[in-house]
C-alpha cells in the first residue's frame, strides 16, 4: 500500500511538473517573477499549465528524469495520499534508481484557478504500473501548484489525496 501511494505521488509529481526551463537558481521559496515577462491572460495560463500536466504523463510513461529535472521547483514539495511528504532531490534519486515503471498514466476532470502568478491544477490522475516490481496502479486526487519564475512557469508544490469509490 505504501509503494501504491508513493507511485501516485509520483505519477502526481510527474503531472505536475511545470516547464522545461533550466532549473531556478534562487533559494528562496517565495521569488518574484521577472518584471520584463510579458503578462498572459488567464487563458493562456491555463492553456500553459495544462499543457504541462499533460507533457508530465508523457515524461512518467518514459521514465524522463530530466523532465522532473527541468520543471520542478528547487524547493518543490509532495505531500502523498499517506501523509508522508518527499522533496525534488528524493523523487530524482527514485526515479533514476528506476524504481518507478508505468505503463499508462492518464488524468481527468481537471480544474485551473489562476491569481496572478500563481496557478493551481486540481484534478483526477489513474496509473498503471510498478514501485520495485509491486502493483501500485489506481486513481487519486491531486493538486499541483504552480507558480511563474522568472517567466517560467513551475510546479512548488503537490498533493494527493486518496478517491473513494462511490
């Protein structure tokens, strides 16, 4: 059960990924966006942070570390289903052990809420696959914040909670 949370978080962390910017170089966790980034209307942020999460179940099906490399926030943090929180450094060292094997990663009833430069992806995922060769497919609900650095759009933090069957 443990290593079915820990993959969901992982499918989450993959979904949420943000951009493929090189990484951020500042070490606070609060950075202000660069005053020459064009503003974008909420529709094209929406639009963008989508297109991240679905780029995200690409990266996951084919173990692509250097997505999460690329868009996670240095700071980033995943607080999974169980409780148990995990920062970038962990899920990079997990993912490059290839302890993480998914066949098929997949999202539904997705919601954006944008307020300014941040934005918050809410929504469904399902994944099939493996954590060190044990099961760990089924469907969560996640969060996944993200917010503009220096004109790139991030993901600083996640969380998956646990669906109930109706």
């Amino acid at each position: 059960m443990r290593h079915q949370l820990i993959l969901l978080a992982l499918v989450a962390l993959f979904v949420g990924a943000c951009a493929t910017a090189p990484q951020q170089t500042a070490t606070t966790s609060t950075p202000m966006p660069s005053p020459t980034v064009p503003k974008m209307s909420t529709a094209d942020i929406e639009k963008a942070v989508l297109q991240i999460e679905k780029d995200g179940t690409v990266a996951m099906v084919k173990d692509d570390v250097g997505f999460v490399e690329r868009v996670m926030a240095e700071d980033w943090m995943w607080t999974m289903a169980n409780g148990v929180m995990i920062g970038r450094a962990d899920l990079i060292k997990d993912v490059k052990a290839g302890n993480y094997k998914f066949e098929d990663v997949s999202m539904s009833d997705l919601h954006v809420k944008v307020y300014g430069d941040t934005a918050i992806v809410m929504g469904k995922q399902t994944v099939k696959g493996k954590y060190k060769g044990q099961n760990i497919s089924g469907t969560e609900a996640f969060t996944d914040t993200f917010v503009n650095l220096n004109g790139q759009w991030r993901c600083v933090a996640g969380h998956n909670s646990p669906t109930m069957k109706k």
